[in-house]
C-alpha cells in the first residue's frame, strides 16, 4: 500500500472525527530501505501533528 491512501483517510477521517486539527506538516520515519525491501514488506511510520480543533 502506497502511503497517499493512508494519508487522506488520517488527513480526511481520522483527525476530524477525533475532535482534532492538523498543526503543521507530516512527516515520515522509514524502517525499511525500498531498495532492498520488497513493496509489501516496507514500514514507515507517518506522523501529523494535531491539536484541539
């Protein structure tokens, strides 16, 4: 899974209806290398910082 479709389901459902708001600008943290890991064995972690909408 490309991480686009994770992005707007946290951006679009997630974040709203928890009562937050996006504050500022994602960012990733890769556990794996795309170039030595197959697609479906790559792992990151997509972080958004929130606050009280």
């Amino acid at each position: 899974m490309t991480r686009r479709p994770v992005l707007e389901r946290m951006h679009h459902e997630f974040i709203p209806a928890h009562g937050l708001r996006m504050n500022g600008k994602h960012h990733e943290v890769y556990f794996s290398d795309f170039r030595k890991v197959p697609p479906e064995k790559l792992r990151t972690i997509l972080r958004q910082p929130v606050q009280t909408a």
